[in-house]
C-alpha cells in the first residue's frame, strides 16, 4: 500500500508539473499584392449585371457579376442576412435566395 500510495504521488506531482502553455498562432501572413490604390476609386455599375437576376449563384456567374460592374468588392448575401450600412461605390453585393438563385444585385 506505501507503494501504491508513493506511485500515487509522484504521478499527480508529474502532470501538475506539466503546465506548458500552448504555442503562440502563427502571425497573419501579409497580402500576395497589394492592390492599385486607383482601383479604389473604381464605382460600381449594377445596371450591366441585371441579366443575372434568376441564374443561379455560382461562382462563374459571381465572377462575370463582378466584372460587368466594375467592382472591386463582392458579397454573397443571403436573402435575409444581417449586413453592415457601410456604403462603398466599389462594392457589390449580390443576394441570393434559398433555391440558390440570384434575386438582387446592389452596389454600395
């Protein structure tokens, strides 16, 4: 039993000594590129993607989307989906309802 109960001890002594605290995150990793400051000051069009109302939200069509507007922003909102009323002439959201289909292109 003294054994036993030595054992015991140094066991719980081990694992309260064990107490290293985890390893730091890696930092954020800084862009590949950074963008054309005139890119900012590029507006946004929603009128050229217009015909995207009712197809589907794909990534090819959120790409085509982005290009006929001229926005440097895009979101992917879903209809209903609390979003921020920051307004930005470079942005373009465009939502989509719960089928999948694009039913509101806004920019800003």
């Amino acid at each position: 039993m003294p054994k036993t109960l030595t054992a015991l001890c140094a066991c719980v002594t081990l694992v309260a000594c064990n107490n290293a605290a985890p390893a730091p995150p890696d930092p954020p990793r800084p862009p590949a590129a950074i963008p054309n400051a005139s890119s900012y000051d590029a507006e946004c069009d929603e009128t050229a993607a217009r015909g995207y109302i009712g197809k589907p939200a794909t990534q090819d069509n959120g790409k085509a989307i982005q290009s006929a507007t001229g926005s440097m922003i895009f979101q992917w909102v879903l209809v209903g989906q609390p979003v921020t009323d920051d307004y930005r002439p470079n942005r373009v959201r465009v939502m989509y309802d719960d089928a999948g289909s694009i039913s509101v292109i806004r920019c800003g």
